[in-house]
C-alpha cells in the first residue's frame, strides 16, 4: 500500500472516532488577531492585498469563461491556478479577501436557485468541497452540503443566513459518509426541521438526538428504492461503497421522473488489501444508465471508476477543502505525484469532464 494512502486512511479514521479536526490542529489565528502568526503584520497585509488582487482576477475571469467540457480555455485554466496559489496558504481561511471571495461565491449559488427555474435538463451547482446540488423541473437534490466550517475559520465559513437560504431551495439532503467534510449537523437539522429527507449511512450522527429522523436506506448494488420528496419520488440506489475499510461511504444513484440519473460518491476510494467495491465498481453500467457522474477527484483510480459508471458527463470535486493541511488540500493543477493519480487519462479519454469552481454551475441536457 501506498504510503500516502496509509497516512491518509489514518487521519480520516481519525477525523472520524475523535473531536479534534485538521482546522483545530493546523489553522490557528494569533491572539493579536493577525492570520499567520509567523509573519509581522505588514507581511500579512501584503499577504491580504496580493490575495484580494488575485481573487479579483479570479472573478473577473469567470464572470467571462464559463465552465465548458475540457480541453478549457487558458484564462480558465489561469484562474485556477491563481486559487491554488491563494488557498495553499495554511492561513488562508483566516484572511478577509479570500472570506469574502467565499461568501461572494456562495450568494452566486443562492441568487441562482432562487431565480432559476430548470424546464429541461438537469442543472448542477458546486458550492464547496463535494457539496453539489442538482435541479430538474420536478426535484433539486443536495449532495454533501457543508458550510467550509472545517476550515477553521467561522468568518470563512458560509453565514447562518446562507445555510438557511439554501436549505429552502432544496428538497433533500443526501449525505455520503461521516466525515465533517461532508457531513455537517447544521444542514441535517435544518432540513429535518423543515420536514424534509436525510438520507445518510448509520455510521454518521449515531450520537445525536436526530439520528433516528434520518433515512438509512440498504446499501445494495442490485435493488432499487423509492425516496419521497414534497410530491414525487425520485429513484434510489445507495450502492455499498467505502473510504477504505473503516467508513461506510454511499454511492447515490439518484433518478429523477425526468429519467435523468445522478451519481455522487462521495469519498469512495479502495486501495491496497482493500479493493472489494471494485467489484460492483466495475459493472455499473452494466446494469444502470449513468447520465452525470459527481467524483471526488483524489481517488486513486478515477479512470477505472468512470468507466465503471460509464457516464455521459463527470463533474469532479473535493479541490481545495481548506480543513486539510495543505499537502492534502487537492490543487487545480492536478499533482499527479499525490496519490499517482491518473486523473490526466481520465481528461484524454472519450468522457466528458467539466471542472467546475465554487459558486459554478453547468446545465445537461441528455441527448435525445
């Protein structure tokens, strides 16, 4: 086994049985108030003025070129890079511009799902981390919704108004493993409270007092099942995936009555010893149509995991998750080396991929 792979596998067990995150250990603001406290205050100002400069640059560049299948466009491509070179700073999250680059992108998701209405097709909005929702004419589904509070920061983090606002817009919470990450209560009690489904492996939130609010579908390669939501029902397969051997990790196939399937897998990753889901990995599309499929992009084997699923689109996430420490904050540029992703075959192959940022969108609409 890959000796990353091991170090990885332990932090997240790790993250998973104890109180104590990446955020609390690595981002620690200085009690004089000043973002890295190994730098002087004019440092750290030069440090605020370059990032607001970057960041701008960043918006102004998207504001212009949209997410479109790859081969992208250079000035895309620099404005990724630019993001890489802001959140790989331990102390990013800390930092007003790149807060407020944050919320900026956030009000972008809110202020298109509140004025969006989606006749054809299936629209799918990034908001942080794996945290996707997907909108059709009858349903708008949330994957993985978490506020960027691992990071450490609360001023970096989405604001109460946000998680409120955006928990309106949608009509279920489907959550794929226990990890903070992607796993946050703040959401899970809003959307109960609203009278709306959770769905979620037993493994997460076993100690709160919601637990037993939330549905723990079976976890089968081969049945379907049916989730209701407000007055339709959506088409559900919770294939048995993992994040190595310790942590249950759902796989969703989610089929809305529009027939239009979406998948979402959270962490899945089998490495080493372990390596049973690929099993079941490998034979997906032999048995179910994939229309749009949401990876983490650092799973060891994305190519082999795609053309197990066999989708007509991949939309990749989990870039830049500021409660990791920087050498596992996934960059933009695609470090080859972490991991020995194959993550550049996965581009040069016949499947579509759409790298997306925060607060981004992309519209599918299947062939006919």
């Amino acid at each position: 086994m890959k000796r990353g792979i091991l170090i990885i596998s332990l932090l997240y067990f790790l993250l998973g049985n104890v109180s104590i995150t990446f955020s609390q250990v690595y981002n620690k603001r200085d009690k004089e108030g000043k973002p890295d406290p190994q730098l002087s205050q004019k440092d750290n100002d030069f440090m605020d003025r370059q990032d607001r400069t970057f960041l701008d640059t960043v918006q102004s560049i998207l504001s212009i070129y949209k997410p479109t299948i790859q081969p992208v466009n250079r000035e895309r491509t620099m404005a990724k890079l630019l993001m890489d070179a802001v959140f790989h700073d331990p102390y990013a999250a800390y930092r007003k511009p790149v807060q407020d680059f944050f919320h900026a992108r956030i009000d972008l998701v809110i202020s298109e799902l509140e004025n969006t209405k989606v006749d054809h097709g299936i629209k799918i909005w990034k908001l942080y981390n794996m945290a996707f929702v997907a909108r059709t004419k009858s349903a708008t589904i949330a994957f993985d919704l978490v506020s960027g509070i691992t990071s450490g920061s609360q001023d970096f983090a989405m604001t109460t108004e946000q998680v409120e606002r955006i928990v309106k817009q949608c009509d279920v919470l489907l959550i794929t493993h226990r990890h903070e990450d992607h796993a946050q209560k703040d959401f899970v009690e809003r959307f109960i409270a609203s009278g709306k489904p959770v769905v979620a492996p037993e493994q997460a939130f076993k100690n709160e007092p919601f637990f037993s609010h939330i549905l723990h579908p079976e976890r089968s390669f081969d049945k379907t099942q049916q989730l209701k939501v407000l007055k339709n029902t959506l088409g559900l397969v919770v294939l048995p995936g993992h994040q190595m051997k310790a942590t249950d990790n759902n796989c969703y196939l989610v089929t809305t009555p529009e027939g239009i399937t979406i998948a979402h897998i959270g962490d899945q990753i089998n490495e080493g010893d372990f390596v049973s889901d690929y099993e079941w990995i490998d034979k997906v599309s032999s048995k179910y149509k994939v229309d749009v499929l949401i990876s983490n992009c650092w799973t060891n084997d994305i190519y082999r995991i795609v053309k197990g699923f066999d989708p007509q689109l991949v939309m990749p996430g989990h870039e830049l998750e500021l409660g990791h420490p920087v050498w596992d904050r996934v960059p933009y540029w695609g470090d080859e080396q972490y991991l020995e992703l194959n993550y550049s075959k996965l581009k040069a192959s016949k499947y579509p991929v759409v790298v997306t940022i925060w607060g981004e969108s992309y519209s599918y609409i299947p062939a006919k």
